[in-house]
C-alpha cells in the first residue's frame, strides 16, 4: 500500500487573506490614505500590493530616511552592496523633485497559479523581517562609512 500525503490547498490570495495572516503573525496593520494595506513604524512603512493583473504579489518597502545628492555616491554603494549579497529585498534609490533622496525596497511573488497559505504565510513574515534587518544594517553600514 502506497501512503499518499494529500497537497496542501493552493490559495489565490486577496487582501482579506494577507490581513489575516498579519493578524496571526501579530504585526500591527493598517490601511492609507490610498486605500493600501500597511505596516508602518516611524523608520519605515511595508506596503502590501497585488499587480493590475491579480498574478503579482509585491511587498514594497519605503524607508523615512532621505538622502541629500551629496550623500548618492556613498548610499549607491550601500545599496549595491546588499543587492550582491542579499535576495531580498531589492533596495534602490529613488529621487523625487524634491531632490532628496528615497529608499525603496521591493520583493515580489508570482501568485498567478496560486500558492499555499502556509507559504504566502512564510514569505510575509521573511519580508517583513528583511525589510526591518535592510534598515537596521543601511543604519550601521553608513554609520560605519562616515566614521
């Protein structure tokens, strides 16, 4: 007799789905002013997104602190640095008119055919806990540059 482990069931994920696991991975939550599902703290906001096509699952990061252009070089370095030696997020520097510069991260997950809750449940919580380690490491890496 062959012993036949059933698959777990795959899930389309929604947004009611992603509040649901930010609950049971007690991270507190909300929604902006767009509309858009968010943790926010005051170094740096994770924002949960889904692509026009419903096939995309995207965590994009926005960090608070801004760079001036004097400082491009330095933080180019940095960034590029953690991109070589890290999967994710892939963090990029953003320049507004403004003129200051931004830190965004991003990662993504293809969900078109859908994917386990347990995974999407994984990812989410690996995400958000890189998001917070890239800021945390930027702090120290530049701290150390400017030393």
């Amino acid at each position: 007799m062959v012993d036949v482990t059933p698959s777990p069931a795959v899930v389309q994920p929604d947004r009611e789905l992603i509040i649901e696991i930010l609950d049971e991975l007690d991270l507190e939550h909300t929604v902006d002013s767009e509309g858009d599902l968010a943790i926010s703290t005051s170094e740096l906001t994770v924002f949960f997104l889904f692509g026009s096509e419903g096939d995309l699952f995207t965590i994009r990061t926005f960090y608070d602190r801004h760079y001036s252009v004097d400082e491009k070089p330095m933080l180019l370095t940095a960034l590029n640095e953690w991109n070589a030696d890290t999967m994710w997020p892939k963090v990029y520097a953003f320049t507004p008119d403004s003129g200051l510069i931004r830190v965004i991260g991003d990662a993504q997950l293809y969900i078109g055919a859908g994917v386990t809750r347990e995974h999407l449940t994984t990812v989410i919580a690996h995400w958000v806990r890189f998001a917070i380690k890239f800021h945390r490491w930027l702090a120290d890496r530049l701290a150390f540059e400017s030393d």
